[in-house]
C-alpha cells in the first residue's frame, strides 16, 4: 500500500511541478494580449479624437456656408436676384378644414 501512496504524491508533485511552467507561459500571453488590445485601444482613442476635431471644422464651415448674409450675397452676384419688394411678395396660407 506504501507504494501506490508514494507514487500518487510523487505524480502529484510533478503535475503541480509542470503546472508551473504552463501556468507562466499563460500568463505571458495573456500579458501580450493586454498590451496588444490597450495598443488597439489607444489607437481608437486617437482616431476618435480626429474624428471629433474634423467634425468641429465641418459643422463650423456649415454654419458659415450657410449664413444668410452668403446666401444673399451669391444670390445678388451670381443670379442677380434682388430682395422682393413690399407689394410683390404674396402670403400664400394652407386652409384648415
């Protein structure tokens, strides 16, 4: 009976023996795996931030683009339309039933 005791706490001890070495190799990928994923992380954050600044100059060249004092300014020089008179502009209202 000594002997299977012996030989279930010897193989216990080398498993546990060869567990180590798996068990560090797991954590090193794991460590390499952060890492690449905190890369990636940081590499979103800065696109995003480009993203958001690149935005922040469109909306304000559509508040520009879009300004009336533009819109009038092409429509006199480019179309020579002028601004309507009082008696020719007509008010045109959708009857309620």
């Amino acid at each position: 009976m000594k002997k299977k005791s012996g030989f279930v706490k010897n193989f216990g001890t080398l498993i546990l023996a060869a567990s180590i070495p798996v068990l560090l190799a797991l954590a090193n990928l794991e460590t390499q795996r952060y890492a690449s994923l905190e890369k990636e992380v940081s590499e979103l954050e800065q696109t995003q931030y480009q993203l958001i600044e690149e935005n922040k100059k469109l909306v304000s060249e559509i508040g520009m683009l879009s300004s009336s004092e533009r819109i009038e300014k092409i429509a006199v020089s480019e179309y020579g339309m002028r601004l309507a008179e009082s008696d020719e502009i007509v008010r045109v209202e959708v009857g309620k039933k």
